[in-house]
C-alpha cells in the first residue's frame, strides 16, 4: 500500500481523538478486554499448561488458578454490562484482586516445577506480565486519575497520528517519479 504512513496516521488520529474524547468507553474497553483475556488464559492453563506436570499440588494449584480466572473473567465482561454505573469500578477492583492472585499461585505453581527439569522462564514471565496488567488497572481505576492516564494515551496517539501524517506527506514530495522506457534491439529486426 503507497499511503500506508497517511491511511495509519489517519486512523491513528482519529482513535486519539475518541479517547480524548470518550475516556470512560475506554477503560470499560480496557476491564471488558482484560476480562476477555483471563477467560481465554483460564482455558489455555486448563488445557495445556495443567498437563506439563504430574505433580498433584501442581495440578491443584492449577486448576485452581483456571477456574478461578474464567469466572472473574466472566464476571468482568457480564457483570458490568448487565448492571452497568458502578459496576465498572467493582470489576476493576476484581480485576486487580485476581490478577494479583494468580501472579501470587503462578510464581507458586512455577516454584513447584524448580525441580522437575521443565523450563521455568516462560511461566515467570507469565505471571510478571499478570502483575504487570494488575499495575495498569490500579493506574487506571480512580475516576480522574484514571481519565487522566486515558487522555494522555489518546494525546499520544492522536500526536503520532498526525506525525504519521507528516512523515507520509514529507516522505511524497522527496519520491522521485521514474519512467520506464521499453528500447528494442535493432539487431533482432535486421534479421
């Protein structure tokens, strides 16, 4: 695609004029996504990551972590849009309780494979990246600091959207516009 910085920087404005704009959609798009997340990650550690191990505590404290993160998923994205008003700020605060929690028995569960022989990092990693989606919603929660945070992320992507902007249009007037010339051979003809 020829415009691909003009068509990006386009969309990118726009979204960051939305956030500017609607700052509490976001954060619901934000608890209903992350909600969204943790059911598929309750699946997912059903399904694969309760099997790498035949520890019974292990599997316990996996199992445990499954279900309780399809059911706080859940929660998250049904709750709030079935009662609506402050539902949203309840479910942020699940949210974070539960992310916390399975950081906490994943670094558990990881500790329980120390000697097992099976690689580790991925599953610290795992839990780091919990932590770290816990931190956000903490960041985001309170009504003004939360809105605040939102609009500067939509300040940004409206900046970069405009930057895009410019770099396409900048980028345009230094193109060169080549023409292709077809020249025969006359040796082929004289033949």
């Amino acid at each position: 695609m020829k415009r691909w910085y003009f068509i990006s920087g386009i969309l990118a404005s726009i979204l960051g004029l939305l956030v500017i704009i609607f700052p509490s959609f976001w954060i619901k798009l934000v608890v209903v996504m992350i909600g969204l997340a943790a059911i598929a990650y309750g699946i997912y550690c059903l399904k694969f990551t309760k099997e790498i191990f035949d520890d019974l505590y292990y599997r316990k404290t996996i199992l445990i972590k499954s279900v309780v993160s399809i059911i706080a998923g859940a929660m998250a994205v049904l709750f709030p849009l079935a009662i609506g008003g402050a539902a949203w700020t309840a479910m942020i605060w699940v949210l974070i309780i539960y992310l916390l929690a399975s950081a906490a028995i994943g670094f558990y569960a990881a500790a329980l494979l120390k000697d097992s022989g099976i690689e580790r990092k991925r599953y610290i990693v795992e839990n780091l990246l919990l932590l770290a989606a816990a931190v956000v919603l903490i960041l985001i929660s309170p009504r003004s600091l939360g809105n605040a945070i939102i609009r500067l992320i939509g300040i940004v992507t409206l900046l970069a959207g405009v930057a895009l902007i410019a770099f396409d249009y900048l980028s345009s007037k230094n193109e060169v516009k080549a023409e292709v010339v077809d020249v025969k051979d006359d040796t082929e003809s004289k033949s």
